[in-house]
C-alpha cells in the first residue's frame, strides 16, 4: 500500500483518473497516470448493467485482473462490497488484492454506516495492506450535511479506513473544515465548472476522482464524431491513427 499511499498529498493531491475497461486504463497509464481507478458507472453501464445495485461484481472481478497486469497502480470501485456479509466483503477484497489492486473504494450509499464501518474492519483483518477508500454518500445522495459527513467520515478513519471520499462537496469552507478534522486524506470528485484541481490542492484535498466524467465524455464523442460523419461534417480533430492507437495500448 506504501507507494500508493505515498500519492496522496495534502496540497499535491493525486489526480486519478477512472477507466472502465482495458483500453481506457491502457490508454491513461500511457499518457503517463501512475494509477487508475475503475468507475462503477463505466464498468456496469459497459455490460448492460444498472450502476449502484451491486449487479457488476463478475465484471469487476474480472476488469481488475486484466487492468492489474498494466504498467501501473489500480484501484477499484467495488459500490458497497457487492454484499452486507463481512466475510464475504474480506474474500473479495483478498481476490482483488491477488489479482494486483491496490486499493478499493467502498461507498455507504445502498448500506447503513454502521455496516460499512464493519466491512472495512473485515478488509483491514484481512487484507491490511490494500488502501481502503471509504466514500460517504452525505452530499452525492443526501442532504448535504458536514454535520453528518464529519460523522461518518471519522467513524470510518476509527474503523481502519486509510481515505475518505466525498463526492459532491463543493464548498470550499465545507473542504478545509473535514481536511482539517478527519485524520484521514481527502478524495473529492471533480466536479467541472465549481472547482480547479489547484483550488482543490489549495484547500488540502490529498486525491481527486474523475468518477464518471471520462466514461461519459467517451459515449458523448463516440457519438458526436458518428454524428459528424453522417451529416458530412469535419471530424474531431485529434484522434489518433490505427498504428498509434495499438501502440498506445501496448496491442
């Protein structure tokens, strides 16, 4: 876990970025990410499979052993555990770790905290080595509370959590206060158009998630350039040729 721990910087956070099958995580380490985290969105949505349901388990499973063997480190997004069973959270997080992950992000948002509080402990037991990043849903699902936020986040950091996640959370007030009492670095989701990842750095904030955002602008130009073609407009430009594209993901 020591190296990718050693990314997560208050001030210098680490910009990860969020694949969702070989290619795009082929294609970020290329472009020079050290590490790569899965989008949970991007992997069910790729398969045909609802996002935030737990139906994505296999397909995760196996996405993280073929992204594993890439020239980098891989985090992965594993929703809530797939199961409420520490045990059986444990077993999974023990399969990723022998398939080369580094860490997991687990969230609250179909599960009470408290459940959650006992799946990072069951990781922790088993698997101490494997960053655990522990998302609270507070702001992404909820009302917005820091109160509640604050709450969760340290109850997580008690129970083993080497990070916390807080998708949603804008303010800058609202950062600097859960970067300055949660003993514990700070992963925030790159919202575009509300912050700058040098805003963020300024606050604190020791990781930074692109979450869907590639994922979804990939659909978006997939379709616009299919739509450029049909109605004879330019294409895009900038998209790379067929020998520069299997080099760039090492085929």
């Amino acid at each position: 876990m020591t190296a990718f721990a050693d990314l997560h910087r208050p001030g210098a956070p680490l910009l990860l970025p969020n694949a969702w099958d070989h290619a795009s995580a082929a294609a970020l380490f290329d472009a020079g990410f050290p590490a790569v985290g899965t989008t949970s969105l991007g992997v069910a949505a790729a398969h045909g499979l609802p996002d935030a349901t737990g139906a994505a388990r296999a397909e995760t499973i196996a996405l993280t052993k073929l992204i594993a063997k890439l020239p980098g480190m891989v985090t992965v997004d594993i929703e809530s555990g797939f199961s409420a069973d520490p045990a059986e959270v444990a077993d999974l997080a023990a399969q990723l770790s022998d398939a080369g992950a580094v860490g997991v992000n687990l969230e609250d948002a179909m599960i009470d905290p408290q459940v959650l509080c006992g799946l990072i402990e069951a990781i922790k037991r088993r698997v101490p080595g494997l960053f655990v990043n522990a998302r609270t849903d507070t702001y992404w699902l909820g009302d917005s509370s820091l109160e509640e936020t604050l709450v969760r986040t340290e109850a997580y950091v008690d129970s083993g959590a080497d990070g916390v996640f807080v998708p949603g959370m804008a303010k800058p007030e609202e950062i600097a206060t859960v970067v300055e009492q949660v003993n514990a670095p700070l992963n925030l989701l790159f919202l575009p158009g509300k912050h700058t990842v040098t805003e963020l750095a300024g606050l604190g904030v020791s990781r930074i998630s692109t979450g869907s955002l590639l994922f979804r602008a990939a659909v978006h130009a997939t379709v616009a350039t299919a739509l450029a073609v049909r109605d004879e407009h330019p294409v895009p430009p900038g998209i790379p040729g067929y020998d520069e594209t299997v080099n760039m993901l090492g085929l």
